[in-house]
C-alpha cells in the first residue's frame, strides 16, 4: 500500500524507531535519491514514514564551528547576548509533527529558517479539555491524550470546550509561544528547518517544584510495574528511571533554589531598580526548559493571564520588535492573511517578521508509519455511547497516574510543601 502524508497522526515518541544520518543522508533520502537504498534509512519508504531530528542543541552540534551562534540574534527580541549557543535546532519532513503538549518551564521563541510549520495552540485554560497526561514521562513536557488534528470525541468529548489557535509559520517568521500554551505542530512543506530559544522565567523555579514531585510520584510508581509489561513509559529524551533518593535530593534542591528566589527578590525589591536587562541576566538556571516575561512595543503582554506572577510589569522593559508583529487571533475570528500566512488567535500569541537539559542523539533522526488515528489506545473498552463497560473496565497504574499528577493536583501539593517547609 502507499500512503500519503495527509494519513499520518501524530504518535508519541515512544512509539518512533530511530536511526543516526547524516544530514546529507537525510537530504538525499527526502529527494528520493537511488543512494537511500543502501543507507539508514533503507528500511523506510519516503512515501510511508516521516523523519524528524528534533530537540537537537546547537551547542553541541557547532561546539567546533562558534561562529555559526552569533547567526541566531535573539537580541532582536529584547534579549542582550542571547544566540544560538541557547537555542535549538528542528529539521523535519513534511508530516513531520510533535504531539500536543505544553512545557512546564518558560515561553519560547521560535524561528522557522525553510519551509513551513503549522501551529496549533491552545491557552492554559484548556487544559483540562485536552486530558494531559504525564505517560510517557518527560520532565517539562505535559502531553495531551488527544490527537488535535483528527480528535475522537467519543473518548475526549471536553475537547469541543478548547479555543484553538491556528498559525502557519513561514520562512524568516518567528513565533512568541507565551508560558503554558498547549502546542501541536507539524511539517507542511518536504523539508523544515526551525531554530527556537527557551527564555527563562522566575516562575520556573515553583514549576520545577513541582516537576520534582511529580518525576518522584511517577519513577516511584511505574517502576514498581511487572517489567514484563512492556509499557514504554520513559520518553527517549529521558536516559533512565532515577531512583527514589536521587529524586528526593531534586526535589530538595529544587525547593531550595525557589525559596532562595523569593530570598532575592525581596532584598531586590528593597533596593533602587535595575534595569530589565540586567533582570532577566539574573534569571534562574533551568534543567531543561525555561521562560521569561516581555513586553513588545505597541503590545500589552497580559502578565496575569499567562502567569508571568513573579514578574512585575513595571519592571519590565519595552522590546522594539517594530512594525511587523502580528496578533494571532482564535480559529473562530478568521481575519485574514499576510502573504501565506493564515492568521487565526485571540492576541496572545505574537508573530513577528524577522529582519535579521536534555541533549538528545546528534543527527538521531525520527520516523513515523501510519497507525492509527488516536496516540494511544484507550485504557478500557467503551460502550456504543462511549461510556466505560462495567464487564470490561481495567483501571490501569497509567489511569490512577493520570490523576494523581494532573497538573492541578501537583499545583496544590507544590503550594502545600512549599508552605510546609516554609514553617
């Protein structure tokens, strides 16, 4: 059979085969050419799969080749000496996608450099209509169970509650990702080439609070699993299950690190103010992913409503992004285009037109087979009107996970240690 890309669904990364390539090899693989045959990906049908090598840090990929940082100019976007040494590199095929998620830590910065991608966001208020989901487990990364390009609203009926954002991102565009929104994307054009920067936040350090419980509830528990099981519950970007002392000691340090935060920031607050540059200099070190509060010339950056809470407006410096930005507004308020970008968002989402952790395996590229039209298969059986069959219901350790670190729950048990360990 052959199967175009308009078939694929997105499938979590845990269900991805994985080969190392060259980009040269990657290049003439998307082009067809008679040499793929006896290459890495020999095994994979152009027409069938999708490659993506994502989440790929050009620190390490240029170590030898600096110069190639000072290319990627974030001070453009009000951020002094932040290059390509912070940032990352995404190359992708078309069909190429990354499961919906949001990232616990820091807004994001992204600029699409060839082709382009299609965005879906949606705010933090959905989260509870998009049924997230800490299975597979990576730190910083919380995935919806559903797959927003085809839902099945049988099992995911909350998800007609979301307001979806949808944006295409062209070539010398860059995106404002603010803290929390639910992201899915995907590749539209044969190949994709995008680079993005995690800007750091002082709200990251009660976000990895609560990462650390979260990493101890679920190591703790899936670990206790039959092996046997099969369940792929690690996401590749996570080496190993840590143990449980190891991440008792994260979590004490995280908890450390948030209350020598809230330490500085009362004695900055009793001195003369700094400059907002000099501010986000001193923002907290992030284990993976981070984020950081701005506000663009002629914008308002609805502090409250994002949760940029530990940072105060006034503080905040105005970021010359010039005349370009573009408000993405919700799918349902179509406005209209620029070029052949279709712009559709409530506003909180800024497009700008450029002028200008973990490290996972280098040149590891991902591909993807048609599946199914779901990204995973449902915990138990349904009735024909999608209620659970009592004669058939299983609760399983992912379910009980499912709520025990749903991120609101986690939210309070943070709130409640952090009030604890401040007695």
């Amino acid at each position: 059979f052959g199967f175009s890309f308009i078939a694929l669904v997105p499938q979590f990364e845990t269900r991805c085969s994985y080969v190392k390539a060259t980009l040269e090899e990657f290049l003439a693989w998307s082009c067809g050419q008679p040499s793929c045959l006896s290459g890495p990906f020999s095994c994979y049908e152009y027409s069938k799969y999708w490659a993506y090598a994502d989440y790929k840090y050009m620190a390490r990929i240029f170590e030898d080749k600096p110069e190639i940082f000072q290319d990627i100019r974030w001070s453009d976007f009000g951020f002094p000496g932040r290059s390509g040494k912070e940032s990352t590199l995404w190359i992708g095929s078309e069909g190429a996608n990354t499961p919906c998620h949001l990232d616990s830590y820091g807004c994001n910065l992204v600029l699409q450099v060839q082709g382009r991608k299609r965005w879906h966001l949606f705010p933090p208020g959905d989260t509870s209509f998009l049924y997230p989901t800490r299975i597979p487990y990576e730190e910083s990364s919380i995935f919806s169970k559903v797959n927003v390009a085809n839902p099945d609203l049988k099992r995911f009926p909350e998800f007609r509650n979301t307001t979806a954002h949808v944006v295409t991102l062209s070539p010398g565009q860059v995106l404002l990702v603010p803290r929390h929104w639910w992201h899915y994307v995907e590749s539209i054009d044969p190949i994709t080439v995008s680079i993005n920067s995690w800007i750091e936040l002082d709200a990251d350090h009660e976000a990895r609070v609560e990462e650390a419980i979260t990493r101890m509830l679920v190591c703790a528990i899936k670990s206790a699993e039959n092996p046997s099981d099969g369940d792929l519950w690690l996401n590749p970007t996570e080496v190993e299950a840590t143990s449980h002392e190891i991440n008792l000691q994260y979590l004490n340090k995280a908890v450390s690190a948030y209350f020598k935060c809230q330490k500085a920031t009362v004695s900055e607050q009793a001195r003369p103010s700094s400059t907002g540059a000099e501010q986000r200099a001193s923002a907290s070190c992030k284990r993976k992913k981070s984020e950081v509060g701005c506000e663009p010339e002629g914008c308002r950056l609805l502090t409250h409503e994002f949760g940029f809470s530990t940072f105060k407006a006034e503080k905040l410096q105005k970021i010359p992004f010039g005349p370009h930005l573009i408000q993405v507004l919700p799918q349902s308020q179509e406005t209209g285009s620029m070029g052949e970008v279709a712009v559709e968002s409530d506003g909180r989402d800024l497009l700008h037109e450029n002028e200008g952790g973990h490290f996972g395996k280098l040149h590891c590229t991902r591909k993807q087979l048609v599946m199914s039209n779901d990204c995973e298969t449902p915990a138990h059986q349904m009735d024909s009107d999608g209620s659970p069959n009592a004669s058939q219901t299983a609760l399983s350790t992912n379910d009980l996970l499912d709520c025990l670190v749903n991120p609101h729950v986690i939210s309070l048990v943070a709130r409640l240690l952090l009030g604890r360990t401040r007695v």
